[in-house]
C-alpha cells in the first residue's frame, strides 16, 4: 500500500509540471502541451554552455524553435511572455536566420523539474528560450526568456507603439535613434515608455518623469551598468548590462534617447 501511495505521488507531481504553451504565428493561438512538444520527432538533447541564466553548462531536451514557426516570414517579430509579465522581443529573422545562432526551445520534463534559478526562486521552466552559438548573432541575455507562456508574432514594437518613437526630424544616424534600438533590444522587456509597451515587471522610463531627469549621468551609468551598486534590496530584478552585452557606445545612445523622449513626454 506504501509502495502504491508513493507511485500516485509520483504520478501526481509529474502531471502537476506538465504545462502549456500558447503559440500564435498569425492565424490564430493554437496550443502544445509539454508531452506533445517532448514526443517531436526533432526534439534532441542539447548542449547549452554559459547558460545565461543558470551561469553554467546546462542540458536540455529542446526542439528547434524555426520548427514551431512554419510560415513566418523573416522580417516579422516574435514576442515572448512569461509567466511573471516579463516580455521579450525577438526579431524572427534572428531565429529563421540566425547567421549560426540557433535557438532552441527547452522543454522542463514532467516529474524532472530543472534546478531553481536561485534561492526562493522557481526553475527557468516550463519553457525557456535557449541559444547555441549566440555570439554569431548577437544574442543578448534578454533575448533568453525562460517561464515562456506564449509566444506570439506581432508587428515591431516601433509599428506598436508610436509614443515610444523619436522625433521624425532627427536624421536618421541621429544617436537618439540608434538609443531607440537599443531600448528595444534591452530595455522593452521590462519597461514601459510614455505609458506604452507590454512589459509588467520595471516602471516607466519616462512618465511621470525620465531617469535622466532625476539622476546623474554618472549614477544612470551606474544603475545601468550594475543596479546594486546605485541601491540594494533583495528583491531587486534588473539585470546590469556590462560592456560585453551593452557597449559604452549603446549606452551613449541609450541615454541620448533617454534625454530626446523627456522632451516628447505625452500631455495629461
């Protein structure tokens, strides 16, 4: 009878982390179940080195995400959702294209849940976005989403949201908008900006006022570079960008985009 009980224990747990992911290329949400996307005739094991979020070789069963994304075209973007709020956009031809960085996505299988991401924390499962040789395109941290929930093709987020856009009289090598760039690439997942994005995890960087308002340029480069260096509470998300995934160069611009939209700051 003990033997029995620890079994459907066993089982319980195990149905318990399956999950389901949402996936929508255009045509509608459509959904695939843990137990599906692990029964793929192209799932494998993978290896991942450095994982960025667990910050050591990991191992992985994983189907290539191009698979999930048959029909879409390469100039479109793709937008993760996890199950926190945190959203990431990802520019489809990186995926379809990757110029040698491939990326997967990891499955956490039932009953063999991943390790947490820290103390008190949950795993990086049931879905993480995970890359092989992302040097060769350029793939930064924030393009590794891990909690995925859904995954959804959408128009660039400079099509979604207009108030987020420079000024049309900048030229077009104007530093603001190369800032504009790489606040999509780093900054959009977890920020909104003049009320508008889809992120739910950091505040606005410019309603009710811009950082670059109330802070020196020396602490923005700070908190940007590492934020517990500027204040420290356990509870603090934001990641510091160092120099090898935001340059001096992107932080220039970022800041420069920064100060232009403290000046394109909506009417109430």
């Amino acid at each position: 009878m003990r033997l029995l009980f620890g079994c459907l224990l066993l089982l319980c747990a195990g149905l318990a982390s399956a999950a389901t992911l949402t996936v929508d290329t255009g045509a509608g949400p459509g959904k695939l179940t843990t137990e599906q996307l692990l029964a793929r005739p192209d799932a494998r094991d993978i290896q991942v080195p450095g994982d960025v979020s667990y910050h050591r070789d990991m191992r992985y069963r994983a189907v290539p995400l191009k698979a999930l994304l048959a029909g879409v075209p390469t100039d479109a973007h793709l937008q993760f959702v996890a199950l926190d709020g945190f959203t990431a956009e990802v520019p489809a031809s990186l995926v379809l294209r990757g110029h040698g960085a491939e990326a997967w996505l990891a499955i956490e299988p039932p009953g063999a849940p991943w390790p947490p991401l820290g103390k008190d924390k949950p795993s990086a499962g049931p879905f993480y976005l995970v890359w092989l040789h992302p040097e060769a395109g350029h793939v930064g941290p924030e393009q590794w989403p891990y909690q995925v929930a859904s995954i959804r093709v959408l128009a660039s987020p400079a099509s979604r949201f207009p108030a987020m856009q420079p000024a049309a009289s900048l030229p077009a090598n104007a530093p603001a908008r190369r800032g504009f760039a790489v606040f999509q690439r780093n900054c959009l997942s977890c920020h909104t900006l003049n009320g508008e994005g889809d992120a739910k995890l950091g505040p606005d960087l410019n309603i009710p006022h811009s950082p670059t308002e109330y802070l020196r340029e020396d602490m923005l480069r700070t908190l940007v570079r590492n934020p517990q260096d500027l204040r420290h509470w356990p509870q603090a998300k934001m990641p510091g960008f160092d120099r090898k995934v935001l340059s001096d160069a992107d932080l220039d611009d970022l800041i420069a985009y920064l100060t232009h939209m403290a000046g394109r700051r909506p009417k109430r």
